[in-house]
C-alpha cells in the first residue's frame, strides 16, 4: 500500500508530487532545498547554512513517514559546484551517524539557485 507523507514541519512541495511517499517498509523522500517551512522562504547563504536547512526538512519528513535520519539507507545529493563538497560533508556526517550509501553529483542549477538538494530512501522500523 502506498501512503503519500505530508507535514508542516518540512517545506511543502512547490509542483505536483508530494513530500515523500511510503511503500511497506520503506520511504522515498522528495529532493530537499533550503526553504523554511515555517515562512516557505528560500534561506540563502553558504553551503554550511544551507546544508543544515535541507537535512532538517528531511528529518522532519522522515518523522512524519515514522523513520529517522538513523535509518537512511540511501541519499542522493545534488551540488550546483563541486568546490562545496568539503564543506557539505562536515555537516551531512553530522547528520548520519550511521554512513548509508550516497551518490553525489554535480548539475548546472538547482530550484531557486539553491547550493544543494538532498533526497533519500530510509526504512521505517516495524511497531
């Protein structure tokens, strides 16, 4: 059974698709960028600032679909400049303790000139 995963917490989705959508036991999440879900404004600045903003939005939706940052099988992370790869992983091993696999490519632009975006698959724990 497929169950779409909305929450207030992360930025709502600015086209047709939704935050994440859970499978079994398994949740897809949507690609996240620097917006404040709170006032939904693009937070600019450095990559450190905007890295801390998208892995927040995703462990806020990730606690909607009922999982953790802990149990992230797979990221993928999206970097508009490969020079910000340093730095984004001081912050992003912060984050994931447990070091799931992860793809990291370079592409010309991302939605609203963002530094990065970040989307990843976790498993939800069984109750």
């Amino acid at each position: 059974m497929i169950k779409y995963i909305n929450t207030k917490n992360a930025p709502a989705a600015i086209g047709p698709y939704t935050q994440a959508v859970k499978h079994g036991n398994l949740v897809f999440t949507s690609g996240q960028i620097s917006i404040d879900p709170a006032t939904g404004n693009f937070i600019e600045g450095s990559i450190e600032i905007q890295t801390i903003q998208v892995l927040e939005n995703l462990k806020a939706v990730l606690e909607a679909s009922g999982s953790t940052m802990q149990n992230v099988i797979k990221t993928t992370v999206f970097l508009s400049d490969m020079k910000d790869f340093a730095a984004m992983n001081s912050i992003y091993a912060e984050y994931f303790t447990g070091k799931p696999a992860r793809s990291t490519v370079a592409v010309r632009e991302l939605p609203k000139k963002a530094l990065i975006e970040i989307e990843c698959i976790a498993a939800v724990p069984e109750n």
